[in-house]
C-alpha cells in the first residue's frame, strides 16, 4: 500500500510545470539547453510509475466491478484508448527529438564565422538573423535519407518527416498534435518496418523501442479482442 501510494504521489507531481514556469524563464544563452535536456529527463521519468500502475488499476477496476469484463464493447474501447495513448507518446517524443537532430546538425556545422555557437541562442546574436538563417538552412538542408548522395550531408533520419513538414516551426498546437500523434500510430501499428535511420544511437534505440511496443501492443490488443470475441461467442450460444 505504501508502495503504491509513493507511486502515485510521483506520477502526480507537476514537475514539468514547474521547469516550464519557473526553470526555464531564469535561464539564458546556451545553458539554455539544459533546461530542454532536463524537462525531458522529467517527463520520461513522471511516465515509468504512471506505466506501472497502469496494469495494477485495471485488474482493481474489472475485479470489483467487473464492468469491463461483462460488458464487451466496454473493454474493446479501453485497450483501443491504451494504444492510442502510446501512439501520442511516441509521437510527443518524436517531436521532441526531431528538435534535438536539427540542433544536432546545427553544432556540427557552426564552429566558425559566419556562424559561432553562442549564436544559436536567444539574445546572443552577432550576425543578422537573416544571414544566420541563410547559414544554417544551407548547412542543413532537409534531403530525405534514400536521396543523400555525399556523406558530408547530415542525415535526420526518421525525424526528416517532421522538419520538413514545418510542425517544427510552426505554432500551430492542433497541427503539431494530430500529426505527431497521427506519426506514432502509424508507425506503432507498422511495427517501424518504415523507418530509415541514420548511425545516431538515440534515433536506433528510439526506432527498436518503437518496434518492440508496437509488437507486444498489438499482440495485447489482438488478443483482448479475442477474449471478448469468445465472451460474445458464448453469450450468443447460450
């Protein structure tokens, strides 16, 4: 009980609020980033106790009240909203990382005049934005993965989608929202058999996870479904 209660108190805590309220308005310049880096860190870390509850509270709710489990369309619905709900985190998470691959290839090439590194942040620009932003979109040119031909070329792999697109740029919140959640279920459901990525490590590790969530859902789901099926096979026989 204690346990669970510890639990749910972490799952609850409204610590990206308080990076984004109060963090992230101190911070300038290139420590900047940390703040990015940490509100990240953070909601990762708020989803593992929300996950472990998950299973424990459906067992609670079909046990006691056996709502879920005598009434069939009720039970189809809730594994339905549980895949959905995974499609709009990876898709959240998606975004986020098609962020960090820009980034990424903007610290790879601005080292030098005309582009130093500090000017990437808000309020420490020496050039003109127009001359910055003319800089960095020829440094960083936005080829899909099948088309790059020259290795010097930096490849965004399954990010390209996004900054190509321009739900990056855009602020528009509905937009970005039902295309990164329309991104994850498409590719939770096609196990990431479209993925191409690039050699960065973090973009691998995120495209495995995707197909092994995408695996064990679907399999969750398929076989729910089944259960229900026979419950309703049996009801009609009766």
């Amino acid at each position: 009980m204690t346990s669970n209660f510890i639990i749910d108190v972490l799952s609850i805590l409204p610590l990206p609020q308080v990076i984004v309220l109060i963090i992230i308005p101190s911070l300038k310049g290139p420590v900047s980033l940390i703040a990015k880096d940490l509100l990240k860190f953070t909601v990762l870390s708020q989803y593992i106790p929300r996950s472990l509850r998950i299973y424990p509270l459906f067992q609670e709710v079909t046990s006691s009240s056996g709502i879920l489990t005598e009434t069939a369309w009720a039970g189809a619905v809730l594994n339905l909203i549980l895949y959905m709900l995974a499609s709009h985190i990876i898709g959240a998470y998606w975004y986020l990382m098609s962020i960090e691959g820009e980034h990424r290839c903007w610290r790879r090439f601005c080292k030098a005049p005309p582009c130093i590194s500090k000017n990437l942040y808000c309020g420490e620009h020496e050039n003109s934005s127009a001359n910055l932003s003319a800089f960095l979109k020829e440094s960083c040119p936005y080829i899909k993965p099948d088309e790059i031909k020259n290795s010097t070329v930096f490849n965004f792999g399954i990010f390209i989608d996004a900054l190509e697109s321009g739900i990056v740029e855009s602020w528009d919140f509905p937009r970005k929202f039902f295309y990164c959640f329309w991104w994850g279920l498409r590719n939770l459901s096609a196990l990431g058999q479209n993925l191409k990525t690039s050699t960065y490590v973090g973009e691998i590790l995120f495209a495995v996870f995707i197909c092994i969530a995408g695996l064990v859902l679907f399999s969750l789901l398929i076989g729910n479904m089944q259960v229900i099926l026979d419950s309703l096979i049996r009801c009609f026989s009766n």
